[in-house]
C-alpha cells in the first residue's frame, strides 16, 4: 500500500552555521509534519537518517533528501544553488515549498 505524505509551509531559508564559507543553504520542515513523516517512514531512511523527497517551490522542483536535524527537532530540507538563482532567493527569504516523500 502506498502511502502519500506531501507537506506545504512557509520557511524561512537559513545557511549552515557549519558550512557558511560553502552557502548550504536550507529550510527547516514544521516540526508536526517531520514528526508525521518519521512515522509514516516507519523507520526506513538512508544515511545520516535521510529520506528521499520530491520538492518544489515556485516554479522549480527537484529531488533530493531531508535530514533529520536534532537541536530543530524537525526535517530540514536543502535548497541548492540552482534552485535559489532560479527563484531570486536569498538566505532570510520566507518562502512556500513542498515536499512529497519518496520510497515510502
């Protein structure tokens, strides 16, 4: 049985503290809805505990992966390069984005 999680919010984008010399630039999942995908995920995920999605804001989309992050308690998602210069985006932007998990 295939289950459909696909999640809309608004975000803020944020660089990496860890890797602002390299502009890894993300947004951060609501925490209800990171906790509904680890539940439907039951358990699956690849490494570092990443799940496969399907994203999209604007008129871009891509696949990529979210990644679990601790001290948020939520999913975050990355938003590359591409994406942010097709969309005219920049860290501190609140933005609109999708998400459908993958592989479920």
């Amino acid at each position: 049985m295939l289950l459909l999680v696909r999640v809309e919010f608004e975000s803020e984008l944020w660089i990496w503290d860890a890797r602002r010399d390299d502009s890894w630039t993300f947004v951060s999942l609501p925490v209800a809805a990171s906790e509904e995908i680890r539940e439907r995920a039951g358990g699956l995920s690849r490494g570092f505990g990443s799940l496969r999605v399907r994203a999209g804001l604007g008129g871009s989309s891509w696949t990529t992966s979210v990644f679990p992050d601790s001290g948020r308690g939520a999913y975050v998602l990355p938003v590359k390069k591409a994406i942010r210069k097709a969309e005219s985006l920049t860290a501190g932007d609140v933005i609109t984005v999708t998400v459908e998990l993958l592989d479920i």
